[in-house]
C-alpha cells in the first residue's frame, strides 16, 4: 500500500509539476529560489494537512528561524531583531514569489556577528575569572531577551564563557586532588571551598589552563563554522519553513539522503543513539540496541550532550551548534574514541568516553526468554522495532519472527506471553497488521486516512491465532507509531493488558520520503534531494487518534520519565488529535477478565516500596531540570553538584532490585552458545537486567491473575454445560 500510494503522489505531483517548472525562468536563475518554490509546491500538494501560507505562518517562520541560528541569543543584538521585524510578515509572500531577502539580510547579519564574537571571547578569555564573585547565569535561553548593546552582549559572552570554564577548573582540581590523594575513593572525596583549595592545587595556573580549554574548544567551534558553505544555512532555511507544517516533514539536502536511507540497511557507524536538537544541547531520545552506548550503559535517554571532543584532544562546545553539525563530530571511523561531556538526567556534569563502532541491528531484532515463576512458566518476547526488508518481504520482518519465537515459547511449556514494546519507535505498518493478526481470530487492525481521502481499514483475514492464551504488552513514552497502533488494537479488542507509562509517545502520523529530482522533468539545478513528507494520518479501531494522546496503559507504572516532555507534545507544530468513525469489530471473547487483573495489579502498586522510589525519582529528576539558574561561585557551584551527586545515590538502589524470577534462552539459542560466546554474555547480561525490572515482574503477576481467571471461566464454563 506504501509503494502505490508513493506512486501515487508522485503520478499527481509530476502531471502538474512537468507544466510548472519545466523552462520555469526567473529574474535571477538561482538554485535557492528554484528548490524554495519545488518544495512549497509539494508541501501544499501532498502533504495531509497542508497550512495556509499566511501572516501567522510567516511570523513563526520569523521567530523559528532566528531561534536556530542563534539559540543562546548571543550573536545578535536587539537593534539586529528590530531591523529583520520588517519581513515578520512578508515571509508568506516571499514563499509565494520565490524570493529569499530574509534569508539573505539574517544570513549577511549573522555573519558579521560571528565574526565579532571571534574578538569577543578571545578578549573575554584573555582575563582571570573570579570564582569568589557571588552571581548567576539563565541557561534557559528562551527567557532571555536579546542583548540591547554590545556592552551587554559582552557581559553575556562573559557568563557564558564563565560556565564553561567553571566546568573544566572544577574537573581539573577534582584531578589534582584525586591524584595527590589515591586511595581516597570519588564517594568519599573532601569537597573544599575554593580558598580552602589544598596546597597541591595551583588555583592561579588551575585557571588560566581551564581559560585555555575553553579557548581552544571556542577556535575549533568556529573554525568548524567557518567551514559551512551558505547552502547549508540556506537548508536550514528551507527545514525551517517545512517544519511549520509538523516535526516529522523534513528536507533532506542531496548529501543527506544517503544517510537516512541507512535506517534498515543493517548496520552504520557511530555510537549508536538518536539526537534532538536543544538550546543547551544534544539530548539523547533513543539508544539503538546493539550499539556502543547500549553496550556500555553509561548514558541513557535524557541525558544531554554538552560537548564533544575525539580521543586526546580538546573538545568542542556544541551548544547553540545545528544538530547535523554536532552529529558529524560525534560519528566517525569504528575503533575510533569520542569524550562526550553531558550534563546527566539527574543534571549532575560528567564525561563518557565511547568507543565508536559499526552498529549492527541484529540486537534490533525479536529476541526471546522463558521465565520461570514457581510452578508457572511464562514467555517474555523483546521487541525494539517493527523491521522489514522493504525491497523484498519475504525476507526476515518482525510479523515472522515474533511468530517463530511464539511457536518456540509454546514448544517450551509458555503459559503467559509478555510482549516488550518499550523504546520501540515503530516501522513498518504491514508488519503490525500481521503481528495483531498472530493474537485474534480476524478483523481490523488500524484505520488509515490519506488527506482528502476515504478511510482506509487494514484488516487481519487469516483466521488462525498463533497465541489465544494470556497476553500482557509492555509500553512507556518512548513507545511510538507502530507500537501504538498494535497496542491499540490489542486494547480496543479487549485482548491484552497494557502496562507501562500514562501514555505513549502519541506519533499517528505516516511518512513518505519522496526524490525531489521525481517530480522534476528537464532538471538544470543538479541533484535536489529529497522531502520527507507527512501523508497519512493512522487511527484506533476505535476511531481515535494515537496522534498527541498516544495509548493510555490500563496499569500505569511510574518511571524515571514520568514528568519528563519526551513525545509528540514536546516537538514543534505537531498535528493535533481528532476522531474518525470506528471500524466494525468485536471485542476478544476469549479467557480474559481485565478488570480484575487490573484492579490486583494496582492494589499491588500502591503497596510496592520500590515503585514509590521510582516515582519520587522521577519527580526529583524533573526538579533537576526544571533548575536552570546556575550560580558561577565556585563554592555554591561544587556545593550544588555535591547535592546531586548526594541525592542521586539514593536512587541507585533502583538498579539494584531483585524480583527473583529466573530467566533463561530457548534451546535454539542455548545450541548457538557453544559457537557464539558473544551472544551468550548479551543473552546473560539481558537476563540479569530482566530480573532487575519491576515492569517484568508486574507483567508476570498480571500473567499469573488472567490464567486464574481463565481457569476460573473455563469452570464456569463446564459448570453450565453440565446443568
């Protein structure tokens, strides 16, 4: 359906766009002006909810635009903001006249800003800091007006410059310290005021080499900067625009579009983690399985990248730096090592060395364990992404394999299946239309709507059921698209217990990547890349959007998440909710009594002392971000992150709980150890975590209430046959 609703577009897009931009001339003959009006064309044409490209639309172009190229509000100056506020409004009608005088007076400007603040902080840098100096720096730059003068936005550079440099003193004197003093352990290091500083501490050379640290990383920022052509702030540009319409419609520059397409090419090289732009940095949303930071368990989502340097060099501050520019000095050659400073989710500072490698995807495929509870044996199946091999489905996808390891969990004696959709961002939609289809008999699975469009309903046909018995889904925020419409389904069939965060990630949109040079006949312009389009929108068979509202778990377990922005709300002009007609389906009259599972499971929560740790966890990581005024005296600042540190070590205990469930592989994969030593420490080190995890070991009670009502029903069941 994918494909032929590409060609579709496609068919539609080309017939009018032959006629429209074929021997198309303009006044001046320019790439930019060209590929600005092909993708407001195709944008208005295809996507599913197309804006209207008016004066609203152009003054969040406006504010949007100057937000990306100056994050941190310390290159331009409040008269620079008076003077682009002239084309506040026009933006609309440069769009529909291809013309692109903003971009070119904000770009011009923007240069000439960078290259004052070459002179700013090398002056800046040229002079001692005074940690003794009681005052505070905003890091939450959109409080921040503009500076009003360049006096002021010399004193901003300065704070700023300040922060960083407190950062890199503050580690080096933790070094002096540690390496004077050996044996004393990080946890019970003395913190010292900073005249207090030991005698093994040269506070003045301390500070001048932290100074330098700064500079150096300050040079290579803009030595980096330096090295972008205007093209590739021109593509910002163009995102800019595209993005009004939501946060998954994306303009891909030709140089691009090969690395989008590595998605489900089986293996890249990297450190293995999905990035989203910040104001004060990277932030991790997803860790890719398999990859070095899933092997090396020292960040996890949430964590913000502060910096970046390669192995034995200085790093490079990416704060106010584009995220593809970030990424390109994050990912590099495998066997390569990247020191990543960031600022952890319980906003403690720390820097993590990974070692980058080729990331295979064979840990994103299914994988299985049988538990053992007592006298019930149970089957967990980890799922963290719904894969396919677009060009050739016969090959190896999730529908097939999930199938395989449930036909295996039956063979061992399963009595339970728990389905583990936690950090899976979604995939392939026929995939989820088959897998649903392994748990009911037949019926709708998801409603789809192109724009303008009829309903589309994807409907299971084959009647057999892979598995019939009790079923429980795990979900949290990070569960999105395809892992929102099969628990969905499973939910509104009354099939399956959803346990996990108070909803999903709430992504119930579909996306197309269309090559530009398609829709293009007698291109002159070279390659144009390629738009990644949002043309259909998915919806429950209920009739409900998961679109910002996600799955609502029917058991809501708190996690370290709980009160952190991490779904589609938190993007930029995301589509909103709305309701369709439902589908024609019957609810599942299989064994299950839901309620009552429900209800045990919450009386169980409500009781459970590590549940309650996890929730004030959560709460407390969210003060820490919440906390965005950061003082710069040494002692308030060494005091503040000895607090962190302090709280934060309360919580460790979380990583250390035992449910005292057993876990074990299938005899498939016990037969691939003696071969594979590799596989065998991922499988040990993935079981020792499962008994560590209060979600599994509440899906295993859940499991164990819905087989006693199944015996229960099957009683009753017998009872009224007999009378």
């Amino acid at each position: 359906m994918k494909k032929n609703f590409i060609l579709a577009l496609l068919v539609i897009l080309v017939a009018v766009a032959s006629c429209s931009f074929t021997n198309k001339s303009f006044d001046n003959d320019d790439k930019d002006k060209f590929l600005l009006e092909l993708i407001s064309y195709v944008l208005e044409r295809g996507h599913y909810e197309p804006k209207e490209v008016n004066d609203s639309f152009s003054s969040n172009v406006f504010d949007d635009f100057i937000d990306i190229v100056d994050p941190t509000k310390r290159y331009f100056l409040e008269s620079d903001i008076r003077e682009f506020e002239k084309y506040r409004f026009m933006i609309d009608d440069e769009i529909r006249n291809t013309d692109i005088e903003f971009f070119n007076t904000v770009y011009q400007r923007l240069m000439v800003r960078m290259e004052e603040a070459k002179d700013i902080y090398k002056e800046v840098l040229s002079k001692p800091f005074d940690y003794t100096v009681d005052e505070t720096i905003e890091i939450d730059y959109d409080k921040q007006e503009f500076a009003s003068s360049k006096k002021e936005l010399k004193e901003r550079w300065r704070k700023q410059l300040k922060y960083n440099t407190l950062n890199v003193f503050d580690n080096k004197v933790d070094n002096t310290i540690s390496d004077s003093n050996e044996e004393a352990s990080l946890d019970s290091k003395p913190v010292f005021s900073f005249n207090d500083l030991p005698s093994s501490v040269d506070k003045v050379a301390t500070e001048e080499e932290a100074r330098e640290v700064t500079k150096n990383t300050l040079d290579e920022f803009f030595d980096f900067v330096d090295d972008l052509e205007r093209k590739d702030w021109f593509v910002q540009y163009i995102n800019t625009i595209v993005e009004e319409f939501d946060p998954h419609t994306f303009y891909f520059a030709p140089e691009e579009k090969e690395k989008f397409d590595i998605g489900m090419s089986g293996k890249f090289e990297g450190i293995g983690a999905r990035l989203q732009k910040k104001p004060e940095g990277a932030k991790i949303v997803e860790i890719i399985s398999g990859g070095p930071v899933w092997r090396d368990q020292t960040l996890e989502v949430g964590d913000e990248i502060l910096k970046v340097g390669q192995e034995g060099e200085e790093p490079i501050n990416i704060v106010g730096m584009r995220l593809e520019d970030a990424i390109k000095l994050i990912k590099g050659p495998e066997g390569t090592v990247v020191d990543l400073t960031v600022r952890k989710v319980d906003g403690t500072i720390a820097t993590v060395s990974i070692t980058r490698d080729v990331v295979e995807l064979e840990e994103s495929y299914a994988k299985s364990a049988t538990i053992d509870a007592g006298d019930q044996k149970y089957g967990l199946i980890d799922l963290p992404k719904f894969y396919v091999d677009f060009e050739d489905y016969t090959e190896r996808n999730a529908a097939t394999d999930v199938a395989k390891e449930l036909e295996r969990l039956k063979e061992a004696g399963a009595e339970g299946i728990i389905l583990d959709l936690r950090d899976n961002g979604g995939g392939s939609l026929k995939t989820v239309v088959e897998m649903a289809g392994l748990f009911i008999k037949d019926g709708p699975i998801v409603q789809v709507r192109s724009s303008g469009q009829r309903k589309e309903v994807h409907e299971d046909k084959d009647e057999r059921v892979q598995w019939d018995g009790p079923l429980v889904i795990l979900v949290n925020e990070l569960s999105a698209s395809a892992s929102e419409i099969l628990a969905a389904a499973m939910q509104d069939y009354k099939r399956a217990v959803i346990i996990g965060s108070k909803q999903t990630f709430g992504k119930g949109t579909v996306q197309n990547v269309i090559p530009l040079d398609n829709i293009v006949r007698g291109n002159e312009h070279g390659d144009l890349g390629a738009i990644k389009l949002t043309t259909q929108k998915f919806y429950r068979i209920n009739g409900g959007s998961t679109q910002l509202e996600g799955v609502k778990s029917d058991i809501v377990v708190p996690d370290r998440y709980s009160y952190i922005d991490l779904g589609e709300r938190d993007q930029q002009n995301p589509l909103g909710w709305d309701k369709i007609t439902p589908a024609d389906y019957k609810v599942w009259d299989g064994y299950i009594d839901l309620d009552d599972a429900v209800e045990n499971s919450k009386e169980r929560m409500a009781k459970n002392e590590q549940i309650k740790l996890i929730e004030e966890n959560a709460k407390w990581l969210k003060e820490q971000q919440d906390e965005n005024l950061i003082s710069l005296k040494y002692d308030d600042y060494v005091s503040k992150q000895q607090e962190a540190k302090k709280r934060s070590e309360k919580f460790k205990s979380l990583k250390d709980y035992d449910s005292r469930l057993s876990f074990g592989s299938l005899q498939y994969e016990t037969e691939l150890f003696t071969q594979d030593s590799v596989l065998r420490e991922k499988r040990d080190r993935w079981h020792k975590n499962l008994a560590r995890d209060i979600y599994v070991e509440e899906a295993v009670n859940v499991l164990k209430d819905l087989h006693k009502n199944n015996i229960k029903n099957e009683e009753n069941k017998l009872a009224s046959v007999k009378g």
